[in-house]
C-alpha cells in the first residue's frame, strides 16, 4: 500500500486495475443474472412439462385400474358367487363351499383373463356389503368381518365405479388407494360393492422417474396430511412425518404454479406443483437451483475468469506505459532532490517534446529564477544583517532573529559618554542643509570608526550629540578607561576636522560610571538603548561640562585617578541632583609628567 502512495507508475496501474476490474466483475454479474433469469423460466417451462407428462402418467394409470375393477366387477359368474357366498350362513360347509367358489371366480378373473396384466397391480380385493358396510370377503383374510374403513363411499358405488383419493389405512396406517365398483343382482340392482386396493409403488415409480430430472432433480407426492406417499431417494425421505415448504402447501390448498422457492428441506430449488383431486395427492417436481443455474454460473465464471485475465496483461501493458510516462518525471524529481539539498546548479533533462519536455523546460526556468532570487536574497540579508547590526548591538541582533520577545538586561559597572558639539546650532544657521547634513556625517562617521576601533558600544546620536557606553552588552574591567580614550580620540578627531575643513568646532564631554538597564524598545523603527541614574547623570556631566574638557563624575574618576590626570573642579549644581563633585580631564597622564 505505502508503494502505490509513492509510486506513480503504481498508482496509474492500480487505477486501471481498480477500474477494469470492477467494469469486469460488473459485466460478469449482469451477464450471470440476465442467463440465471433466462435459464430460470427455461427451468420453470422444462418442469411443468414434465409435471403435466407425469400427472398424464399416473391419470393413465389410474384409469386402466378403474377400466380393470369395472370390468372385473361386471363379470356374471363373480356377481352370482357373491350373491350365492351372502345366501349362506357362516360356519356351514355350503358357506365354505360358496367361499371357496367366490374366491376362484375372483382369481380366474384376475389372474386368468384377459386383462390379467393390468389386475396384477391390485394389492387386495374386498367385497363390501353395501347394507352394513361389512367386508364379507377379502383377498386379505384378514380385512374379513370388519367394517370397511372408507364407508362413506359405498353410497356413490352402489351406481358407479368411484376412486377413494389416497387416505391412511386404519389397519396398516399406510398410503392407500382403493377403487370402488357395484356388484349387481339379476334384476341389476346392486347388493355389494367391490373395492380394490391399488399399488401405490406404482405411482411411485411414474412420479420419480428421473428423465429431464438432471443430477439434482426429483419428483414426488405427498398427501393431502402433509405426508410423503413416493420421492426418488426413499433412503432419505422420513414418510411417517407431515413435510412443508411453500409448494406444497400451495398444491393441497389445490394450487398449481411454478417459482423459485425453498423445499421441505431447506434447499434452494426451482419446481413445478400440482394438485391432482381425484387422488388427493400433491405432485412436486424439483431441481436444485444450483443446478438449474449452473449454465449462467459457468457463463459468468469464464466472462470474469477472461476479463480477469485480460485485466492482468492490459495492467502490464499499462505499467510499462506508465513507467516511460514517469521516467521524465521521475528525471525532474531526482533533480529537484538534489536541488532540494543545495545543488542550485543542477537542471533536469528534457528526454522528451511533449508536455514533460514542456513541464523539464519551465522546471529549469524557474530553478534559474530561484537562483537568481536567492543571490539576490543573499545580497539583501547581508545588508539587512549589516542594517540591522548598525542599529543593534551583535549579540543583541541575535537574540531577536532566534525569536526572543522582550529583551532587558542589567549591567552593574558601564560607563556612558555624552559629546555634543557646542556651536554647531550657530553654524546650522548660515549653512545650506545638504552641506550641514554632510558636515555632520563626516564628524559622526569617524566617531563612528572609533567607537568600533576601540570595541564600544554607541547607542545614538540626538541631533549634534552622540552617545557611547562602554561595557556592555558584553562586560568589560577597562570600561572607564577605553571610554576616555574614546573621548580623547574623539577630541583629537575634531581638532584634525576644523584644521581640514577651516572651522572652529568645539565639543562638551561627559563621562559617569556605574549601573543601567540595557534593552530593544519598539517593534517598529526600534532601538537598543540604556536607562538609570548613571544615564542622567552622565548626560548632565555633558550638558554643565566644558567646552573643550571632558567632565567627569566622582564614580568615574574613582575608576581613572591613577591612570589619568585630572583638575578638581569642586562642588557644583547638578539639575535635579544638587551639589556633585565633578572632575575635568585635560590630557593624558602620560603627556603631562
């Protein structure tokens, strides 16, 4: 799975497959089930032929046994040796003579005559007296000297042959059907009625006989109790319990039909059934559905089993396909991985004119381009970093680009210079403002270079003044020191300007030493800048200072006295802080020894 998510080829193949297989299987289950409902009504037509060729069978059948009955019922010497058997008394040797008599009348009629061949399908013959309803004589001694068990027929026989539909016998509990013919007098009124018991075998054999029935097929009756009376396979029918399923049923409610249903055991069939009234029987001829459908099935199998097949050797061909579409592609994705790693001058082949070649020209179009924007991003960061370095201190600028918000940070011992150039405002006034601004830059632009030189930190520039702290915001011991350098170099540097340039620029210096709070203010146009006491007092050393001098504060010449030479200037008033005592720098120690 994880191949076809990162596969191309893969995925256009699993595509075709997924789409050809479900045209395939579609087709093959449309093709199944246009044949299976085809062949289902063939089916349900074969089997109701086969129903009606049976059910004329068994009417066949059952008519020859009521031509043999009648016939043998109408014989002059039977209907004499009947009338003569019940003119005796019972136990009397004229009884047994005329018993004797009957019952060779009886089998000279059966077994001797010309329809001998269809009387040997009777089981039994009784003779029934139609005024008690006494079997007077029977093949079955036994059946002798009872009441016939379907007495409720004798009446309709006393005129015409009857059939008695298959009922159970009271004796044997078994399927039994019994015709009825009259036995008549000589004045052809009629004193008793023969009922003849037929072989049910017989219809067993006409209904489960297996011609047009297949593999699976099979006939058989049940009566009207629900019971099994003849079914192919007799080894697996219980006959002694009441069998249901739709078909059946639907016969002994004396419908007729054909369908697709469930038979008496569960199985899926397709059948014809039949209820025959005069026999009171159910005729049911089934095929299994399996069978029945095999043909669509098999119909179906081969189209999917060939689609398949096809399906596969297409899924080959698309794949090779699909691999010479992918090559170009998978040529730009190896060149966009090796770009990817930094390879800015790697380009992607163009093996092809169509639209990869199209898609290799723009990638190595816009891969030029990136290039470019990125040489020129370069070029912009660096002045950017440089930009930015101008205005923040290096450590400082760091923090900020790794996303640190608020920066504020304490430093203990600094010390923090103020200059201001004490008669530009005059000179501001009667020069041209391009050339003051120049003026300006060329003055601050080597404090500038000096500041750096000496590894100080400045912090801004307000107009004429400018702003230095020494020691932070990397802490340093000299802080005090290589600050008034700075302001001795600064001095210096102004001197060499107003010699250059003809002017007499004269500068106000002041130093203070001691603790601040360093941090960036602003999100916009921000500025790294330092705030406390040893700030203000500083700037005041600046702004009561004198020109030409560099004042100093008491914590600042405490840091310096014995390295440098100062005049005490004594007591004088700070704004806002009172009385100081202030310090002013001349020169080096080492120039006044």
């Amino acid at each position: 799975m994880r191949f076809v998510k990162t596969s191309l080829k893969a995925r256009m193949t699993a595509y075709f497959l997924l789409v050809s297989l479900s045209v395939v299987i579609v087709l093959a289950a449309v093709s199944y089930l246009l044949s299976a409902s085809r062949l289902e009504a063939m089916a349900i037509t074969r089997f109701e032929v086969i129903a009606e060729y049976k059910q004329q069978e068994i009417d066949s059948f059952v008519a020859d046994q009521v031509n043999t009955v009648s016939q043998i019922a109408g014989l002059e010497e039977l209907r004499q040796a009947g009338l003569e058997l019940l003119a005796q008394d019972a136990g009397t040797e004229s009884y047994q003579s005329a018993y004797l008599k009957l019952a060779n009348r009886l089998f000279n009629a059966t077994y001797r005559g010309s329809w001998a061949v269809m009387a040997t399908d009777l089981i039994d013959i009784l003779l029934v007296d139609t005024a008690d309803g006494q079997v007077f004589f029977s093949t079955n001694p036994a059946d002798e000297n009872r009441r016939f068990t379907a007495a409720g027929y004798l009446g309709p026989a006393r005129q015409n042959t009857q059939i008695i539909p298959v009922y159970r016998s009271a004796q044997s509990d078994k399927p039994t059907l019994t015709i009825l013919a009259p036995l008549l007098d000589m004045a052809g009124e009629p004193y008793a009625v023969m009922a003849a018991h037929i072989r049910l075998p017989i219809l067993v054999e006409i209904a489960s006989r297996r011609a047009g029935l297949g593999r699976t097929g099979e006939s058989y009756l049940v009566d009207g109790e629900h019971r099994l009376i003849a079914q192919a396979p007799f080894t697996r029918v219980d006959e002694s319990g009441p069998v249901h399923s739709i078909a059946i049923d639907n016969a002994i409610a004396g419908k007729s039909g054909a369908d697709l249903y469930t038979n008496y055991r569960g199985q899926e069939v397709i059948g014809s059934y039949r209820w025959l009234p005069d026999l009171g029987l159910a005729l049911l001829t089934e095929i299994s559905v399996a069978e029945a459908l095999e043909p669509a099935t098999r119909l179906g199998g081969s189209i999917l089993s060939l689609g398949m097949a096809s399906v596969m050797l297409l899924g080959i061909g698309i794949y090779l396909i699909a691999r010479q579409i992918a090559r170009p592609i998978l040529a730009i994705t190896a060149t966009a991985q090796q770009i990817a790693r930094g390879d800015l001058d790697q380009r992607a082949p163009m093996l092809a004119r169509d639209e990869t070649g199209a898609l290799a020209a723009n990638f190595n179009e816009m891969v030029d381009r990136l290039k470019q924007t990125l040489s020129l991003l370069s070029d912009e960061k660096q002045k950017s970093e440089k930009l930015l370095l101008n205005v923040l201190p290096e450590p400082i600028a760091e923090r900020l680009k790794r996303g640190e918000g608020t920066i504020a940070d304490s430093f203990a011992n600094v010390s923090i210079m103020f200059a201001d150039i004490a008669n530009f405002t005059p000179l501001a006034s009667v020069l041209p403002p391009k050339q003051l601004v120049e003026l300006l830059n060329e003055v601050f632009t080597e404090f500038d270079r000096l500041c750096e030189a000496r590894g100080l930190e400045k912090i801004k520039t307000i107009g004429d003044a400018y702003m230095v702290v020494a020691g932070l915001p990397t802490p340093r011991e000299d802080h005090a020191s290589v600050l008034m350098d700075m302001a001795l170099d600064m001095l210096a540097a102004i001197d060499e300007f107003n010699r250059s340039h003809n002017l007499d620029l004269m500068m106000r210096i002041g130093i203070n030493s001691g603790s601040v709070v360093a941090g960036v203010i602003g999100t916009k146009k921000f500025i790294y800048d330092i705030w406390g006491d040893a700030v203000n007092i500083a700037s005041r050393m600046e702004s009561q200072g004198m020109t030409g001098r560099i004042q100093v504060s008491e914590a600042t010449y405490a840091l310096l006295k014995d390295d440098y030479v100062f005049d005490d200037r004594g007591m004088i008033d700070i704004r806002g802080k009172g009385e100081m005592h202030t310090y002013v720098m001349p020169c080096r120690k080492a120039e006044s020894v």
